[in-house]
C-alpha cells in the first residue's frame, strides 16, 4: 500500500507541475527566467546540503555549484533563441519520454542490473528504454515544429540525436545518485511530494541540456 501512495503522489505531482513547467516555458520573460532561477537556487541549496557532509566539501562544492550553474545558463540561452520555446519543450519532452521508456522497459523486462553499486534499481533494460523513449519524442515532435524538409538521413539523425539525450541522461541520472550514495542520502531534498528534491527531478536534465544545446550548434539549428 505504501508503494502505491507514492506513485500516486508522484503521478499528481506530475501532472501539476508537468502542465504548469510547460506553460511558463510558452510563456517565457520573466517567469522563465524567475522559474529558472527559482530552480537553480533550490538546487545550489541541495547539492550544499550534501557537499557538506563530505570530509572534504570545498572541491564538491565547487564543481557541483560550477556543474548546475553551467547547465541552468544552457537552459536560459536555449530558451532565448529563435524557436527556442519549442527547442525547450522538445527537450523536456525527450527527458521525460527516456524516464518513461525506462520505467516500462525496466518493470517488463529488467533483470540484469545496470549499476547495481550506485542506484540498483537501473537495468540494462531501462537504459534501452530511456533511449527509445527519447528517440520517439524527438520523432514525434521535432520534424513539425522546426525542420522544413524531413529526409530519411534527418529522421535518422533525430533517431541518433534522441539516443544521446537518453544516454547523457541518464548518465546525469547516475550523477547524481553517486553523490547521495557518498553521504548516505536516499534523497537531495522533499520540495516535490513523492518525488524528493528538486536535483532529484531534474538530474537527467542538467547534463542532456548542455549536451543537446551543443548538439544543435554543430548541427547548425542555433548559433
């Protein structure tokens, strides 16, 4: 029964601050912008809250507070381009779409453990997931909304792109989960009822969003 209240409390979580984060992105400015750093002094606070718990705290502190203000800088600049509202939601969307593919992946068929020493609830099977998962956001969103001409080599490349978000990820995903395995915490925070801190809803998508604003550079989407 405990298990089901939180999932319940995650899904209601879910689907309030989901619609709400999506609305303040169409929205942009000011609320973004307040959003935005709303955000990532939350997240300061709680990597601060671990940092300190190490023996040595001053080098973690540092290159963690370097590491989220990086990534939020990244999600304010992809925000101000052209086009960038639909970028951004095309972002959060393939995140979300890689924690959803890895969930059902990971429950229908994970059995083999993906990093049992730092979160050992991952499987190989979710990480397949997450991938897929990111892959088909990517597909069923960005050749409407941004590309003009759509070719069999741009929906491969979409397909590949979608694999990086879902792979750097969860990689960001394990991130952060290393660091509470360090001091001993199963959370960063409980701001999000059922869902923890604020670092914990957002660990995959501090390092896909430098990683998919660089992918779009190179590609030539934004400058």
């Amino acid at each position: 029964m405990a298990i089901s209240n939180k999932l319940m409390m995650r899904l209601l979580s879910g689907f309030v601050l989901g619609p709400l984060t999506l609305l303040i992105i169409y929205w942009g400015g000011i609320p973004f912008f307040l959003l935005s750093m709303f955000l990532c002094a939350v997240s300061f606070y709680e990597w601060l809250n671990m940092a300190k718990k190490r023996d040595k705290p001053l080098f973690p502190i540092i290159s963690g507070w370097l590491y989220i203000g990086f990534s939020f800088c990244c999600f304010i600049f992809l925000r101000s381009v052209d086009n960038g509202m639909v970028l951004t939601i095309i972002l959060l969307l393939s995140v979300w779409g890689s924690d959803v593919g890895a969930y059902v992946f990971g429950k229908k068929w994970g059995k083999k453990k993906f990093a049992p020493t730092i979160s050992p609830n991952k499987t190989w099977a979710g990480f397949a997931g997450a991938l897929i998962g990111a892959a088909i956001a990517f597909l069923a969103v960005f050749p409407f909304f941004v590309l003009d001409d759509v070719t069999g080599a741009i929906l491969l490349l979409l397909v590949l792109l979608g694999y990086a978000i879902g792979a750097t990820g969860q990689v960001g995903d394990l991130f952060i989960s290393i660091q509470k395995r360090k001091v001993g915490v199963k959370d960063t925070g409980n701001l999000i009822p059922g869902h923890g801190g604020i670092l914990d809803r957002i660990d995959a998508l501090l390092l896909a969003c430098p990683v998919f604003v660089a992918m779009l550079i190179i590609w030539g989407q934004i400058s």
